[in-house]
C-alpha cells in the first residue's frame, strides 16, 4: 500500500469507528434514554436511528412490552381475623422511562421487588376491609378492582403502570382450614334443621287446612242430604196421602202388602203372632178363590 494512502485509511477507519460508537438504535418495543456521566440529557426516543457521543454519553434501553409478576402466595388475614393464602398475578409495563431509571437506577429486578411490596400492601389492606364470604364470592370482582386502583397509583412513581391485578386462588390455611370446615358444616346443619322444621310447620298447617276443610265438606254434604232426604220423605209423604184419599181400602192393603214383604222376604223369618191379629187381616180375609 502507498504510504501517503495509509493516513486516509486510518481517518476513514476512525470515522466508521467514531460513527459505530456514536449510532444507535430503538425499535418500537423498547424505551430508551440518553445519559451523560449518569444523567439523563434526552428521553422519549422515537424508533429508528439516533446518536450519542462516543465516551462520554452511555444509552439504556428498557422494554415496553408487558411484564408479569407470580409471586409466591400471600398470607392475609380477613375482617374476622381468619388467616387465608392469596394467590394471584400482575401484569405491568414501563410507562416513563426517566421515573424509572431515576428509582431503580433502570434494574427491573429492583422494580419487580418494589411492586411486590406494594402488592402485597395492597392485598393486606383490602383482604382485612373484607369477610370471607366478601373476599372469595361474593365481592371478587370488585376486590381485584380495588387492588388494582390502590396498587396502581403507588406503582405510579416507579414510572409503571399496572396492567392487569389477578387473583387466581383463595385458600384457608392449613391450620384453620379444619376448623373453618367444621364451622361451614355446622352452619349448613343449621340452615338444614332449620328448614326442615320450617317445612314440618307447613306440612302441619296444610294437614289441618285440609283436615278442617274436609270435616266442613262433610257437614255440608250431610246438612244438604238431610234437606233433600227431608224434601224427599215430605213429597213421599204427600204422595201417600194424596193416594189414601183416593182408595183408603187400596192404600191400606198395599201396605200391609209391603209389610209381609219385608217381614217374611227372608228365609227363615219367624213370626210369633195371634192368628187374629190385625197384621193378617187381608190374609185371614182371602178366600183363596181366584
């Protein structure tokens, strides 16, 4: 190589190394600041190519994708006092990337164990608002919201925002969970007595409704079959006499038919009576002649 070439070599090579020290980079899933002896001098870096000066300014680049936190159970305690594990996951991002840097000096480790501190502040206070039946049915939904909103504005001045708060499981303790299932079961007995009893009650009011109700049907019906057997006998009655007054004879005879009749239908029958006796008058009268 000729020796008057070699100085514009060595300026072209310090150039690309000049420029290779002073380029950079950031693509839309990162968040980027520009320091300068461990300050920051510029922020909010669109996506594409940028530069710095060599030495003397340093770049940190932070991801702006969601993270997730899966901690390790939390113990808390309810409104009772009763001690239950919370298990439970949270999605957060970086939001602002100087806020971020300046309290965590830009480690996501270090991010990450202050979000769980004001996690787990967070369940403790909004588990003990709450009783049980609150915290694992009835309001759960609203308990994650109101996590989320207390935790949330903490995690503000880590420069994250808190995406999404989870509560996955909700358990006793291993050494009250007994006593709390002993505690259920007696509730439930309780409730299954009671409600027994409460329908033994209803059976009893419906038995004697229906037993009242039968013995005034009854009375009803006799008093109303009394009232037809009377108008009954009293139209027979009239029947009779309107036919006595016709052929007293004829009527009397026809009685004494229907007399014999019943007295003598059966056999067996036996009567002890004088031969002149008035019952056998049409008898004793007969000439048994056709």
């Amino acid at each position: 190589m000729n020796n008057s070439k070699l100085p514009v070599v060595v300026i072209v090579g310090l150039v690309f190394i000049v420029i290779g020290l002073s380029a950079f980079t950031v693509n839309e899933r990162e968040l980027a600041i520009k320091l300068q002896v461990g300050e920051v001098v510029e922020s909010e870096l669109e996506p594409g190519l940028h530069f710095k000066i060599p030495v003397l300014q340093t770049v940190r680049k932070f991801p702006s994708r969601i993270l997730k936190i899966d901690d390790a159970p939390q113990r808390v305690f309810t409104l009772e006092r009763t001690a239950m594990t919370v298990d439970y996951f949270v999605k957060w991002r970086i939001i602002e990337e100087v806020p971020f840097y300046t309290s965590t000096g830009g480690s996501q480790d270090v991010a990450m164990d202050r979000l769980r501190e004001i996690i787990k502040n967070s369940i403790v206070t909004e588990f003990g608002k709450r009783t049980i039946v609150e915290a694992i049915s009835v309001e759960r939904e609203k308990l994650m919201e109101d996590m989320l909103t207390n935790a949330a504005e903490t995690a503000k001045g880590l420069g994250v925002k808190l995406v999404d708060f989870r509560v996955k499981q909700v358990e006793f303790v291993s050494d009250v969970r007994d006593s709390v299932y002993d505690q259920m079961s007696e509730e439930r007995a309780r409730v299954a007595t009671e409600t027994r009893a409460n329908g033994r009650e209803a059976a009893e009011l419906i038995r004697s409704t229906a037993d009242k109700d039968r013995t005034i049907i009854l009375a009803d019906a006799y008093r109303d079959g009394q009232i037809i057997r009377g108008v009954g006998d009293a139209r027979a009655a009239e029947i009779y006499a309107d036919a006595y007054t016709k052929d007293a004879e004829f009527y009397a005879f026809y009685r004494s038919i229907d007399a014999y009749k019943k007295s003598m239908g059966n056999p067996g029958d036996l009567l002890v009576l004088d031969p002149n006796n008035e019952f056998f008058r049409y008898l004793n009268q007969s000439s048994g002649e056709r």
